[in-house]
C-alpha cells in the first residue's frame, strides 16, 4: 500500500512540474523550438518586420548588421540610442550586443545609462509585444568585463539569439538561451547572418 | 724618459677619444638618413610636405610625398606610414603601396614617413633597434625603426602638461611630440603641429577622399586588429569591415570618439570635407610591455615568448599563436584593409572612384608564405 501511494504522489509530481514547465517558457518560439538543457536553433521563421535595430553596448556591430540588413533589402530602421519611444509600428526589435568604451564615447553615454536605456527598451517591447532578437557578432574581441554586462539581460529576454561561435567559447550565452529555453544559432562567421537572419522573418 | 712615456699615453688616449668621437658621430648621424621607397610604376611625381605648409621647409619635419596618379580621373585617397615609426608595419606598407601599385582611376598620395624627425632617433631606453635589413629584387636594402615621438633634437624640452589646440585637451607633456594627438595642428606652432598641419592642408587642398593611417600596437591593447573610423565614414567603413571579415581577416570596427582630440580619425573628419578617416591598429610584440628583449626576430616575426606565457595566463586581447604576428601578416592586414574600405568607398561614392590594382594582400603576404619566410623574407620579395 505504501509502494502504491509513492507511486501515485510521484506521478502527481511530475506531471506538476510538466505543467510548471509549460507555464514558464520565455517565448512563443523558445516553447515550440527549444528543450530546456539543450541549444536549439530556429526552427520556423516567426519574426515579422518592421525591424528597430538597436546597439546594445554602443560597438560598431549594430552598424555592420545594419549595412548587411540594408543590402538583403530588409525593412529596418538603425537607431543606436533608440528608446520605447521609437518602437513606433515596429514588430521586432533586434539588439546587437557588444561593449565598446571608445563607442560609448562617440555616443556621449556611460556605461551604466546605456543599460538602462536597453533595458527599459526591451521590456517596453516586450510589454507592446514586440519580439526580440539578441545577437553578438563581434567574437572575442566583444567579450570582457564590458560587454558581458550587456550581454546577460539582454540575452535573458530574448526571444531568439544570433551568436558568432567564436565570442562564446565560454559558453555564457548558449548557457542562458539553454537555460531560459531560448532558440539560438551559433554561427561560425558574420557573414552568416545574410543566411540565418532573413530566415528567421516571414516573407 | 719618464716624460717622453707620459706624452705618449697622453696622445694614444687622445687619438682613441677622437677616434671613439668620429665613429659615434658618424653613427649619430647616420641615423638621420631615412631610406625612402624606389620610385614604383605608378609613382608620377614626389613633391614635399612643405609644398603644403612652407613653414616645414629644410626642418627635419618635412617629408616626401609620393603621388600615384592614374590614367582617369577619378577620387583621391591618402596613406600615411610612419606617424609612429617605431611601427614598422605603417610604414612598410606604405612602401609597398608605392613600390607596387598600379594607380588605373583617381590619385593616391602616400607619406611613408609622415613623422620624418621621429624616424630619425630611437628610443634606447627601450632597447630598440636602429635599423633592420632585407634582402629585396634588388639586393639588401635598410630600413630604420624609429621612435613613436618627433626627434628631441628637433623640438625640447616638452611642457609637463601637453595642452592640444584647439580642443584644449590636457595630456601628458610628452604628448606634445606625438604627431596623433597635434591634428589639426597650427602654422604658428611647434614643429609637430606643423607636420600635422601640413597634411590638414593637403586633405584640403587635394580634396582627399578617403585617407588611412597606418598603426601598431601591443598586443595587451584593447584597439587591436581594429579599424578606427570617423562618424563620416561608418558607411565605409561598416561595408569594408563585413568584406574583410567575410575574407577570413579578424578585424574589429569601432566609432572615433568625439571627445578625444588630436588623432587622425577625429580631426582629419572634422577639420575637412574628407569623406572618410580611418585608422588601422595590428599587433606588434616589439611594443608590448609584456615582452622580453627587443629582437629582429620579434620585431619582424612577431614572435616572443613572453607573449605566449601571457597568452596561458589570460592577459592578452588577441588572439595569439607560437607564430606570433610577422610583419607578413601587420602589412597583409593594412594593404587589405586599404583596399577593402577603398573599394567600399567607391560602392557608396561611385562617382569618384580610386581603381588601382598590383598590391599585395593579405593573401599574397601572409598566406601564401611558408612559415619560414615568416619573417620579413617573403615581405622583400615585393620589395624593389
């Protein structure tokens, strides 16, 4: 009878924590893509333009995705020190993470205001529904102290990540898409984004 | 007799003191010569700094200015080597842009030695080298390593606070000597705001397009395999960047800051109507505070032991191999640069494009090299 009423308290346990589960994905694509403890990809396009594509940290990247999105014809608007207040019609919003102290100079911004400006951008996305795309093409050379303090709330609130292998030989940004079930392609070079970007928007 | 032995001594110690006297100021002075590039295939004309600012005229601060002009008409670029001559790759580079190029649309202007009188002494204290040989197509040939600062023979004493005109900046007094941080510089000042002065007045008067300088640094050094753009140019330099990165060349892109004066890509785009000012940063372990003895095979191979240790312990920015980085891959880097930000120039700026063709690239430099030649042999073979 005991052994029965262990089994019985066991199996209402773990369909609880199944429920649990399903209630706390981040994301609509992080649920139907992404596993919690493994890294997933994106597997349907599921973003829709218009696009405000914003720096997250203040490095050249933002510019240099920016110019590939231009080229693929993708309907953006580039905003480095974008706020709520720009999100306008826009249907998603990508954030191009990096850290670049001589870039924050160019903007006129610190370090720290330029986190809280990130932050009450993206939450104000997520609050009107707007998705959000964290991406980190910059490798190594956009890891440190710096960048890894825009790189965890961001990517802590995203809905899809766009990583270039080489920056995340630690593993801190598959980590928190694994952990908060967020798909993310790991991609070996910039120039991957012409492929993997586009796919993730619906013609 | 005892007095006949103290005059010998005495002329035998005098001889030797004019004869120790004679061999170091003829080496003292030797070092004032600075080997300049053989005339190339496209190279039209050489004129002087001082032909844009006279004030630099028989100083030690005027320089040769090499003009590459093509068949058609077209845009203007510019190229600097040696605003630090203690980084050989800037002006290395520049020599074999002009030993080399074949200019077919637009003009190419190139100072070798944009800091002639930093080229022309070194700096001992940090145990560098005066001169270092290579053996080119037309046999050995010399070339100096010089100091990140203008001669102080040429200009003395430094202030003890460098207070840069017209910004007002305050740096270190012995900025003052650092032609990167004198732009735009003043016909009414010292030498080095002269120098910098006279090539302000060239972009102005020339109506340069595009213009590159040319850099090294540690490899402990953030800026490093880096690109420094004006805000004018992050168009340019956003497309040169992604076509580099696509041809496999690690390169970063950064935003000059706007509150940081005196360097080329801050001042060269607010003091003209240049269209873009770019500066280019590779690694060079002959700089780096974490090195060990200043060596020809460190300055030219790019290989130091210390910088491998340091590489284990986690103090350096870039990546860094047993292979170091040879002057075969710092020139590769600049002459690939140059040419993937001038061929984005002429994407956005199709009207005044600058074609020239017969430079090596990264590839001919660098990869195509054996691991042997590493070391400035395979660099000389596109030396004249």
């Amino acid at each position: 009878m005991k052994k029965f009423m262990a089994l019985v308290l066991a199996l209402v346990l773990a369909l609880s924590l199944v429920a649990c589960g399903g209630g706390a994905a981040s994301s609509e694509a992080a649920s139907e893509a992404a596993p919690a403890g493994e890294l997933t990809g994106l597997t349907e396009a599921i973003f829709e333009a218009p696009i405000l594509l914003t720096s997250g940290g203040q490095s050249a990247d933002y510019q240099m995705i920016g110019t590939v999105m231009g080229k693929l014809e993708m309907d953006v608007e580039i905003k480095n020190l974008a706020t709520s207040e720009d999100l306008g019609d826009a249907k998603t919003l990508i954030v191009v993470v990096g850290g670049s102290s001589k870039g924050l100079g160019a903007a006129g911004i610190d370090a720290e205001a330029e986190l809280a400006r990130m932050m009450e951008l993206i939450d104000a996305a997520k609050a009107a529904g707007v998705k959000v795309i964290a991406m980190h093409t910059g490798g190594s050379a956009r890891r440190g102290d710096l960048s890894d303090s825009f790189i965890t709330p961001t990517f802590e609130k995203a809905d899809y990540a766009i990583v270039v292998e080489a920056g995340d030989e630690d593993g801190l940004m598959a980590g928190i898409c694994t952990a908060n079930s967020i798909p993310c392609d790991m991609i070996a070079s910039i120039s991957d984004v012409t492929t993997v970007l586009p796919a993730a928007f619906v013609a | 007799m005892e007095k006949n032995k103290k005059l010998i001594s005495g002329v035998l110690c005098l001889v030797l003191a004019v004869a120790i006297i004679v061999t170091t100021s003829m080496n003292f002075l030797a070092v004032r010569e600075v080997p300049y590039p053989m005339m190339g295939p496209s190279v039209s004309e050489v004129k002087m700094l001082s032909d844009w600012n006279p004030n630099l005229k028989d100083t030690n601060g005027d320089t040769p200015v090499y003009i590459l002009k093509g068949e058609k008409e077209g845009g203007s670029m510019l190229i600097l080597g040696g605003t630090h001559p203690n980084e050989p790759s800037g002006y290395m580079s520049a020599t074999l842009f002009i030993e080399n190029a074949v200019v077919e649309q637009g003009t190419v202007y190139v100072i070798p030695y944009v800091n002639h009188s930093a080229a022309t002494h070194n700096d001992p204290g940090e145990g560098n080298l005066q001169y270092f040989t290579l053996t080119t197509k037309s046999g050995e040939r010399t070339f100096r390593f010089g100091s990140r600062a203008t001669n102080p023979i040429d200009q003395w004493p430094d202030p003890d606070v460098y207070v840069h005109y017209p910004s007002g900046q305050q740096l270190s007094g012995s900025e003052t000597r650092n032609i990167n941080r004198a732009y735009p510089g003043r016909p009414d000042g010292n030498l080095t705001e002269n120098m910098a002065y006279g090539v302000m007045e060239l972009i102005r008067n020339e109506d340069i397009d595009i213009g590159f300088d040319l850099h090294e640094a540690s490899p402990e050094y953030p800026v490093i395999n880096a690109t420094v753009s004006h805000q004018v140019s992050m168009d340019i330099a956003s497309v040169g960047c992604m076509n580099l990165l696509m041809g496999g060349i690690e390169m970063s892109l950064e935003q000059s800051p706007t509150n940081f004066h005196g360097l080329t890509h801050r001042e060269w785009g607010d003091a003209s109507d240049i269209r873009a000012a770019i500066l280019m940063e590779t690694a060079n372990a002959s700089q780096g505070r974490l090195r060990g003895a200043t060596t020809i095979e460190q300055v030219l191979g790019g290989r130091d032991k210390c910088y491998t240790k340091s590489l284990e312990l986690g103090f350096l920015y870039v990546p860094w191999e047993e292979v170091g980085h040879p002057i075969e891959e710092r020139c590769g880097r600049h002459l690939e640069g140059i040419k993937q930000y001038s061929l984005a120039h002429n994407e956005v700026n199709p009207e005044e494009p600058i074609v020239y063709s017969g430079v090596p690239g990264y590839q001919e430099l660098y990869l195509d090299a054996t691991r042997e030649e590493l070391d400035g042999t395979h660099l000389a073979k596109f030396l004249m």
